[in-house]
C-alpha cells in the first residue's frame, strides 16, 4: 500500500503532515499526523482542524522545553 506524505507545517521540531494511503482498491484514505521531538512520539487525525490544533499546543509546549530552546538556539532545529 503506497504512501505519500506532505509536510504542512513545521516548527520547534514539531511537524504536522497530511498522509494518504492508497488501498487495494485505489480509492485513498487520508490522515493527519502530528510528531515532536519531546516524548510524546507521533498523534494521528483523521481531521486536520483536529490536527492543526494539536500541532499548535505542542508548538507552545516545544517552545517552553528547555533542551528545545537550547537545539534552536545552536541552529539545529528551524
């Protein structure tokens, strides 16, 4: 099953992207997902307003993680 994904939006180490999945029956089933470098892994939505807002309080938490902080400010993260 072929997957494609599309990168929305990206801050703090915090990405939000659209995932489609081809099935076997070529019709597509489209998700959300949203993934942080803080612990808690990947989050996925099937409604991407759902998705967006995730993606937004996960950005407010990154942007208040010391070791967050610390990786933009020496460049590694955008």
């Amino acid at each position: 099953m072929p997957t494609r994904k599309t990168l929305i939006r990206s801050e703090a180490g915090v990405r939000l992207q659209r995932i489609e999945r081809l099935g076997a029956r070529q019709k597509a089933a489209l998700q959300f997902s949203v993934s942080t470098l803080r612990r808690h892994g990947v989050w996925l939505f099937d409604d991407r307003d759902q998705a967006e807002d995730a993606y937004d309080l996960e950005v407010i938490a990154a942007l208040s993680d010391p070791v967050v902080v610390d990786m933009q400010r020496r460049g590694l993260l955008e």
